[in-house]
C-alpha cells in the first residue's frame, strides 16, 4: 500500500492566498492592463519559454484557464516553479467551483502579488521528501 504524503493543498491555497503581497508597480499594471485588453504580442510572447510552461502545465493539470490569464501568469513569474504555484493555486480553486479567469484572480490579488520572499517560503512549504521530483504540487493531487 502506498504512503500518504503529508500535503494539504488547501492549507497551501490558503497560505498562497495570505502571503504578504507586494503591490502591482507601473510596469506590472500595464502589462496586467495589456494582458486582460489582448494588446499582447502574440508571436512574441508565445516564443518564451514561461509561456509554453505555462501552457504545459495548465493542461496537464487539466485546468480551464482564460487566454488573458495565460498570459499574465507567464509574464508576472520568473521562473517555472512560480508559474506551478499560481497555477496550483487555480486549480484548487477551480476544484472548488471558482473559474481560473481573470475576473477571480484580481479579486484574490486584489493588493497585489506574493512578493519574492513570500514565493520562496511557499515553495518550501511544498517540498516533500518522499515525492518523485521533491514538490507537492508535481503529484496529481486534485483526482
């Protein structure tokens, strides 16, 4: 029989949604702005590599995500495992009944964003030691 590993995603939600978040500056708010109107370039921003992570992991997660949000998701995060958290994120709100749209997101990060500190603690929150690749948030924990 297989171990449980000890993750409760819904305490990880609701730390990610608590974090200390540091608010949206110029730059990020037209980048927002131009995510949620589509005044992206399309070619170019489907070229970045946090663009195609994005997009691999939405649909191996099985989450139904706006385009818009797509895009700001891959923007917003410098690394992969950032993109994982706020995806893992929607997902479990998804679970719950809550569209991964952009609509819902501000409404959660309406003060703005976990800031760098705040990502790095959580990403630690979600490491396991018995899990095949070290993080939670890799197992299929929404089935």
């Amino acid at each position: 029989m297989e171990e449980q590993m000890e993750f409760d995603i819904d305490d990880w939600c609701d730390a990610f949604k608590k974090a200390k978040q540091a608010p949206m500056d110029d730059e990020l708010s037209r980048v927002f702005i131009a995510c949620m109107t589509g005044g992206v370039n399309r070619e170019l921003i489907e070229k970045q590599f946090l663009y195609q992570v994005v997009v691999k992991r939405a649909e191996a997660l099985e989450l139904e995500i706006e385009q818009s949000l797509i895009d700001f998701i891959a923007l917003l995060c410098k690394t992969p495992g950032e993109s994982t958290m706020y995806l893992a994120f929607l997902k479990n709100q998804a679970v719950k009944g809550i569209r991964a749209n952009s609509e819902n997101f501000v409404f959660v990060f309406q003060d703005g964003f976990p800031d760098q500190e705040e990502l790095s603690l959580l990403w630690d929150m979600q490491k396991l030691k018995d899990a095949p690749l070290g993080n939670a948030l890799d197992v299929n924990w929404w089935v």
